[in-house]
C-alpha cells in the first residue's frame, strides 16, 4: 500500500478544492500535483499542514516544560526566619542558585547595658558563599540616647554572631539609662 509522505508546512487557505468536473487521477508519473494526482492533493495539504502543528506542538510541549523547570526552581519560606531562592544564570559562574535569607532574633524588651553578642543560625545553610557581610538592624524598645547598633561579628555558610553594640562611654558620661532592645532583624545574601 502506497502512502502519501507528509512535509512540515503550513499554508494558509491553500487546500486544494476537488471540482465536480475534475477527473479522479491517482498518483502516478506524469500525475498531475508533481506526480501525486488531482485527487491525493488535498490529502497531501492536509497531512503537510498537520505535520507542521504537531511539530509546533512538540515545541511547544518542550518550551512549557522548561518554564515549569524553570518556575520550579522559585522557592522559599516566608516566616519571620525565611529565605528565597533565586535561579539565574551568573555571566562568570553560569547557571546558579540565589539565596535572599532574612530574620528577626527577638528580645524580650531586654536591657543592654554592655555589648552583647547573639549567634544566628541562616534558615538554610548556603551551597556555596555569602556574597556580602549580612546586615543587621537593632529595634528599640526603649532608648536612653546612646543608640545600640547591631552589627556583624562574623559570618559563615550556615549562620552568623551579631552584636548589639552599646556605645559605654557615652552613656556611663552622660549618666544615661540602659539601652532597651526587642531584638534585632538580619539579611543575608548568598549563593
């Protein structure tokens, strides 16, 4: 049994209309429709037309799945400790996770009459590096005009030590009450 062989290609509003004066002709040589004959034309449209859709659907099929792969790779926590993850492609390290983690280590409207220091651990470690000393902010609860900083002491891959940072010299001079703290809030940026 012979077969007609499909071309990928579209052509718009070309499907050749089968007169009711034509002649039935088969294929064969000398066949009009380059051999295939009046009456296999339409069906060769046809059958070109739908080659190209469902090579079109094929692509199509494969683009979406790697938006999905792509979408998929957006996750995070939004909690008080959280993170989100970042996929990119860096130009000099190539395709690459981006990891934002922030949190909030919480005091109970504590005095700080020294510099203390906290430890952090990061809601997930990061794979590789942190890309910037984390950031650190102190919330009051009550100031006694030294102004407490937070900042960082150290920080690795998988947490960080924080240090409210009690100007003492300026408050013992200036007979000031201790600092009051509700804590302090982090950010960290890494890969």
């Amino acid at each position: 049994m012979a077969t007609l062989i499909d071309s990928p290609e579209f052509t718009a509003n070309e499907i050749y209309e089968i007169q009711q004066t034509d002649p039935v002709e088969g294929a064969g040589a000398g066949a009009s429709f380059s051999g295939i004959g009046l009456s296999n034309e339409p069906h060769q449209q046809l059958a070109n037309r739908t080659a190209f859709l469902y090579g079109r659907q094929n692509t199509n099929i494969a683009n979406i799945a790697a938006l999905q792969s792509f979408v998929a790779g957006f996750t995070g926590s939004l909690m008080t400790a959280g993170y989100l993850k970042i996929p990119l492609t860096d130009v000099s390290r190539g395709p690459v996770i981006a990891i934002i983690q922030w949190g909030y280590y919480a005091l109970a409207q504590q005095s700080i009459p020294n510099d203390t220091q906290y430890t952090v651990a990061w809601p997930i470690p990061f794979p590789n590096a942190i890309l910037l000393p984390p950031l650190a902010t102190n919330v009051y609860y009550q100031t006694g005009g030294a102004n407490t900083a937070a900042s960082v002491v150290s920080y690795g891959v998988s947490g960080a030590t924080f240090v409210l940072d009690v100007p003492g010299a300026l408050s013992k001079a200036a007979n000031l009450p201790p600092e009051q703290s509700n804590g302090f809030s982090w950010l960290a940026i890494g890969f």
